[in-house]
C-alpha cells in the first residue's frame, strides 16, 4: 500500500522566470493533505502561476515541487488532480450533462460500461447542485452556474487534490456562501486536499490554512486563528496588511542610499 506524503503539496525553492521578470522567488511551502488551502493576495502577485505549477503547465520552473508525493507534472497524477481555471472550462453549445459526459470519456476512453459513466456523470452533477439544469444549454447559465460546471467536470475522476484557482470571482454573497459550503464538504466527505485562490480576503476567514502571497513572495504559511493572533489583529486582512507594511519597511531598510 502506498503510504500517504506527510504534505499534498511541498515546494523548496521553486522560482519562476517570465522575461525579465521573476514571478515566483524560491517558494518554500507546504500544503497539509485533507485540507482547504486558501491561495490568497492581489491579482498579479503570483497565485495562477503558482497554480499551474502545481498542476503541471507552467513553463520554465525551477526548485522541487512535489505534488501527492510525486514530482509536478508527473504522468500519473493526471487522474489525481482537478483543475479548475478562471474562465469557465464548458462547451456553450452543449447542456451541462452533455459537457460532462464528454469530459468523462475522455478522462476515461477505455470504459466500456455505459451506466458507469452515467452514473459518474450524476454524482458530479449533484455534487455542485445542478440536476435541475442537467438539460440546459450551458450558454444560458448564469455565470455562477458555469463556474459549477467547470467544477463539476473537474469533480468528475474524485480526484484527491482540487486546484481552484479563484473560483468564487463575480459571485454574488449567496453563491460564494454555497461554493465554499461545497468546498467543505468536499474536504471532509473526500479527505480531498483543496488549493482556492482569491483576491478577497473575507474568503481567508473560510479556510484552514493560508499562504498570503504578494509579488512573487510568501508572506505567511499558517492558519486563520495564528496569523491573527501573531500580528494581533481582529481579521486575516487587517493581518495581511500589516504583514505587507513589514516588509515594504525591511526592503528600504535594505535599499541602498
């Protein structure tokens, strides 16, 4: 039996170089197995890099990067990880069972068995809640509704680690309330391993873990409650901003005169 990694995620030194520009700079981290890691910090500071390092399409990586106790992008992992981007994965000219029934038998050509494929395509479609719109032409889904979409085909082989890359964004408070309810039952239901980023830090307060990025750098590896109580603020915002001050004063510190 394979023994479980101590870390679904494991990075030492991972760095990423765009042009003249370095996008990630020597990441140390870990991602706990059984989790829900939130990814959080501004747009462009790194996270959809990180991400797609993680799940193996990033170009020009360098450092370790161990992903359920294999090197990223190894072959085997394909069946193991969902992906989840920003833009909505589906197919507009297709209904939500059509788009996942064609996902299914391409992450899995060899099934013979008709109703196991049927019955794998019900399961996700009831896990994000859409059986009501099973027959409707994704196209006419509302924005939150696609995202479901896209999360479902991502649910469809029960992978063991989830890569969300922000996928609460542009939802209204009711919809982002019942993703994340989904991401938790998900987590505890599965003991699947959830990687969501985000831009919002309300969201922070709904994970168990966080690594708090800001231009291409870690500031914090740690939970909601210690960030809050370390740096003696009220809400994991209040924690990231002061984090951020930090740093912006010990970089002048460091700049030359």
């Amino acid at each position: 039996m394979m023994n479980k990694p101590e870390a679904a995620i494991r990075a030492r030194g991972l760095r990423v170089v765009r042009g003249e520009r370095t996008v990630l700079r020597d990441l140390d981290f870990a991602v706990p197995p059984g989790q829900i890691t939130g990814l959080l910090g501004p747009s462009g500071c790194g996270k959809s890099t990180l991400m797609r390092a993680v799940v193996g399409t990033q170009a020009k990586v360098t450092g370790t990067l161990d992903v359920l106790g294999r090197p990223a992008g190894d072959a085997t992992l394909r069946a193991r990880i969902g992906y989840v981007t920003q833009a909505p994965s589906v197919y507009d000219d297709l209904t939500v069972r059509q788009n996942l029934d064609y996902f299914a038998a391409i992450l899995d050509p060899k099934r013979s068995h008709r109703d196991a494929r049927d019955e794998t395509v019900h399961r996700a479609i009831a896990d994000v809640d859409l059986a009501s719109h099973a027959d409707s032409l994704a196209g006419r889904l509302s924005g939150g509704q696609r995202n479901r979409v896209s999360l479902a085909v991502a649910l469809l082989g029960t992978p063991e680690l989830l890569v969300l890359d922000e996928p609460t964004v542009g939802l209204d408070p009711v919809l982002r309330r019942d993703l994340w309810e989904l991401f938790h039952r998900i987590a505890a239901d599965r003991a699947a391993t959830l990687l969501v980023s985000s831009h919002v830090m309300d969201e922070a307060e709904r994970c168990h873990r966080l690594l708090l990025m800001r231009d291409g750098d870690i500031l914090a590896d740690d939970t909601p409650d210690a960030l809050r109580a370390r740096n003696g603020s009220d809400t994991v915002e209040e924690a990231f901003l002061h984090l951020v001050d930090e740093a912006n004063a010990h970089a002048l510190q460091e700049t030359p005169r």
